[in-house]
C-alpha cells in the first residue's frame, strides 16, 4: 500500500457525502454463507463538530457484556422489530447507548457492509452532528449497561491508510483476518478498524461508490 498524503483538514462536506453511497445497499449475504452467519446490524460512525475539523466519536463496550466486552466500537446493534430500516437502528441504537437523539443527526450516507467472524452482517452509516465536541460530550446520558465510555478523537490522522496493520490469528479452527490501527489506545481492531477504513478508503477516493454497493460485505 502506498503512502498516502495526509490531509490537513477534512474535506468539504459535500465532498464527503458525495464520497459515500447514497442510499442504503440491499443487504447481501455471499455465496455459501449461511443466514445465521450473517445476522443484520448497523453501527452509526458519528462526526461532530466543524467539518473541516471533525471528531469521530467512539465508545468502549462495557467489561461485562458477552461479546465484544472492552473493545472499541460504534454505537449500534441488532434490529428491533420496530426499526422500519437498518437506518432506523442505527439512530435508535446511538440515542439508546449515548444519549444523542436521531433529530440531530444528518445522515451523509453509507459504507459497505462488513460481515464479521463473529456472524454479523453490519450496515455502516455515516451521520453529522455540528456541535463542538466538548459540547457534545457533556450532553450525553450513556447506557451504562453497555457503553463504559464514550470519547471523540480527530478524523483527519484515520484517513492515513499506513497505520491500518493486516494481522491474523487462529479463531475456532479458521484464520481470521482483520485490522489493527496502530498507535491507539485502548486498541481499535477488528469490524470498527475495518470500518474505519473502508471511509478512509472513500474519502480517497479509492472506492467507485456505484460498484462497491453491489460488490458484497467486506470480511472483517
């Protein structure tokens, strides 16, 4: 992979929703994958604050939870059955989990599906909030159940490709491949690295939007 120029701001707003794909991908589970490996979800990667400046916002899994527990994650999660759409959950899921409400957030669009070892099949959306983060942070309620923690860090030094490391490691019985960015702490790995990437990935420009919406899940 090649160096990439690091940006010293964020791009434009409206280039970084015309980086993205426009309206939300039928989910699509690849050949041979059976459906209980693929169980729908959506996360919601959150920006805040002046666009050229933007913060991403992140939280930490609460310890006790059964999967997932301590790692660096996205506000989101399964449907309910009264989401009317994968977008539905992930607005519902970030006001659940950090107390941020669906009405102040503008959605900019989608990534690509991830499909995770763990059996999910995750629909990223983008969405902006404009409040400074510092005023973001003081009006959340988090879920306490499972969010132990919730922080903001700049966007601009994840849109260098360089500090996305390939790893792999024996995961019952198969190799898994995935994503460790590094020099973060605690250590951002796994679906959230990789989505993380695929909107690296998009506001470089690397992505045809139009064919990657139908290219299937990438695997994480």
């Amino acid at each position: 992979m090649s160096q990439l120029p690091l940006p010293k701001s964020m791009p434009a707003l409206e280039i970084i929703t015309g980086s993205l794909i426009a309206d939300m991908p039928d989910m699509q589970i690849p050949e041979g994958v059976p459906q209980e490996a693929a169980r729908p979800a959506s996360v919601m990667m959150l920006l805040v604050g002046p666009i050229e400046a933007a913060e991403l916002v992140l939280t930490l899994r609460s310890e006790h939870l059964k999967s997932h527990a301590g790692q660096v994650s996205f506000p989101g999660g399964k449907p309910d059955a009264g989401d009317a759409s994968l977008l539905h959950t992930a607005l519902r899921e970030c006001e659940e989990e950090i107390g941020w409400p669906a009405k102040n957030i503008e959605v900019l669009g989608y990534l690509p599906q991830h499909l995770t070892g763990t059996g999910y099949l995750i629909q990223p959306v983008v969405g902006y909030s404009p409040e400074a983060p510092d005023t973001f942070l003081d009006q959340l309620h988090l879920q306490q159940a499972e969010v132990a923690s919730v922080w903001t860090e700049p966007v601009s030094p994840y849109l260098d490709e360089m500090r996305y490391l390939p790893q792999s490691r024996e995961w019952q019985g198969r190799t898994r491949h995935y994503h460790v960015i590094e020099n973060t702490k605690p250590v951002i790995w796994g679906a959230t690295a990789s989505i993380m990437l695929s909107f690296a990935r998009c506001l470089n420009g690397e992505y045809d939007k139009h064919k990657i919406r139908n290219d299937g899940p990438i695997l994480c």
